[in-house]
C-alpha cells in the first residue's frame, strides 16, 4: 500500500511499519456470474494481508503515525481481525498492545494476539461491550485509542484499497462495489479516496455505488437506510456467524449513511444460512474460500438483482475482506452442511 505514500500522511519514511500489505488481487468470479446473470462480476480478495485481513491496512497506517507521534501504547475494542492487526504491528514497532475483544471471539484471533505478545481481554458480549471494558480500563493510564474512527489515520490506511481498485480497473471505477460492514471504515475510506483521486484528475465520471451487506442478526446500518435515517440504533442481541459484522453501533454509522445517500447505493441485510451456503458454493464453483462476511457479500447479489439495483450491464466489484482461515468453526459448519 505504500506505492501510494504520496497521499498518506507520514513524515518520515522511517516511522513506517510495513509487513508487506496492499496491493491485493483482483479475481473474475466467472461461474458465479454466469449462474446469477451477473457476468461482469469480480471480487477484490484481501485475505492475502499480513495478518490474513483488510484490517492490516489501517493498522499499519495508525501504528506507523503512532510510532512517529511518540506513542508506546495502544489499545482497541475487536470483533477479531483488527486485534490481531494491531498486535502484529504493535509488536514490529515494539509497542504495547492492549487488547478487548469478545470473549465468543473465533480461536484463531485469539491465539494471534496472544501469540504476538498482546495483553488480551476476553468480555462477555459484543464488541460494545468490548469497548465499554476498555474504556474503563483505561482511565488513568497514557493508552492511545485506537478504535475505528476515533483516530484518523486507520481510514487512511483502508482508503488505499479504493486506490488499488482504480488502478487495477485502468482507472475506470466498476459501476457497483458490495462491500460488508461492521465498523464501516473501508466503505468510508474508498470514498474519500475516490474524492481525492478526481481532485488529482486521474478518474472522471460517475463513481460507484456503495452497498452495504450486513448480517440480518446484526444489521443497524441497513434497518437505518431503510427508514431514510442519518444514524442508526443500537442493535439488540446481535448475533451472526459473521464476527466482523457483528457490530450492533457503528461509531461512524453517520458517515456510513452519507456514503450509501451519497453515492446512489443501498444496504442490504443477508441470513446466516446464506453466508454459510454461498461460502460452500463459492469454494466449489471458484475455488475460492471466502470468510464469511466476504460470502456475505455474494449472498446478497440475488437480492440486488430482484430490486434492479444490479443486472446483466452492471460492473460489480465484491470484497473478500478476510481469510477463511480465521473462522475454522465457520468452515466447520459449511462442511457438515
């Protein structure tokens, strides 16, 4: 991701913590455009990250500013992957990690940031609860918060991915992109990256329409959208085999909004029973293995196509955010079903 350092707001080149993340491929689901009408169909695949998910990318950006800011330790509420991020760069930059997650947390997030050295806490609940415990924890004490959006530079590193999306389409932007939420950064840092990269002249036209795919056992941005609101609320019993959607408040569900209203696009919410169906599908028909928010967003394609929002015309830019690798209970599932 650092091929685009002119636009990142680093000082100095040797405060950069760097893994070797960004610059993901971009694949053509053939079969599965063909059976869905879809035949324009592609999926950015970000489990080939450090860390195995797209959250190595705004962790590296905020770990490295950390670094260059002089801070030593850090601290973050996680579904699961961006602890895990934080914990490996906090470790390459020798910076103290503290982690709350929830304590029903996939295993594998867990045993990373122990293994990387990450004070790590286990709270019942969601990640709400997660950040309730942190915050707590906290007080008195010089940890800088790294939770999503209330720090600047984590969407600065996810922003990269919608850089790399116009690069790697020869600078013209595909008509859609699904994209599942939980925290939002990504969705909100592919826009800001499409604002500035017409502002430099290197796209022109129209730029994609966001969709937001949630899970329907946590979907507060979509029951949002739907009633035409600016913010959402606080989802009961959030409950999803998805963990990076289970996120019942969004901090910045208000910027979530305003990209979907901004952009001419939708949310749209999807069941357990399809992720875990399309995850099974989509490793038969494309030899991809998708986590289960990335499936999520193939689960969602028939919806989109029943309300006209996508057709056989339409360019469709999907996004695998993580490696399945991170969900063994997940895959577990699909393979008994």
């Amino acid at each position: 991701m650092w091929r685009y350092r002119e636009v990142l707001p680093m000082e100095r080149d040797e405060n950069i913590v760097s893994l070797g993340e960004g610059f993901t491929p971009i694949l053509s689901l053939g079969s599965i455009g063909k059976a869905l009408g879809v035949p324009k169909l592609f999926l950015k695949d970000e489990a080939g990250n450090p860390t195995g998910s797209f959250k190595a990318r705004g962790l590296c950006m905020a770990v490295s500013k950390a670094k260059e800011l002089g801070i030593e330790e850090c601290c973050i509420p996680t579904a699961g992957n961006a602890g895990g991020a934080l914990a490996a760069y906090g470790a390459a930059a020798s910076m103290r990690s503290h982690i709350f997650m929830p304590e029903d947390t996939p295993s594998v997030n867990i045993a990373e940031c122990n293994v990387y050295g990450a004070d790590v806490h286990l709270v019942p609940g969601t990640i709400s609860d997660a950040a309730k415990a942190m915050n707590a924890a906290k007080e008195g004490k010089e940890w800088f918060d790294m939770s999503t959006l209330k720090e600047p530079y984590r969407l600065e590193g996810k922003k990269t991915m919608g850089y790399e999306v116009a690069e790697q389409f020869g600078w013209q932007l595909p008509d859609v992109i699904v994209y599942p939420t939980g925290g939002g950064t990504g969705l909100i840092g592919m826009w800001k990256a499409f604002a500035e990269l017409q502002e430099l002249g290197w796209i022109e036209g129209a730029r994609p329409r966001m969709v937001t795919v949630q899970s329907a056992g946590c979907a507060p941005i979509v029951k949002a959208f739907d009633l035409h609101a600016t913010t959402s609320e606080l989802w009961q019993d959030a409950a999803t085999c998805a963990a990076g959607l289970r996120v019942p408040k969004a901090f910045a569900d208000t910027l979530i909004l305003e990209t979907l209203y901004a952009s001419g696009g939708c949310a749209v919410a999807v069941s357990d029973q399809d992720i875990v169906q399309w995850l099974r599908d989509t490793a038969r028909l494309e030899g991809l293995l998708l986590s289960p928010e990335g499936a999520a967003t193939v689960a969602a394609l028939s919806i989109l196509k029943d309300r006209a929002v996508i057709d056989q015309a339409t360019s469709v830019l999907l996004y695998n955010t993580g490696s399945a690798f991170k969900y063994v209970e997940v895959l577990d599932r699909a393979m008994r079903g």
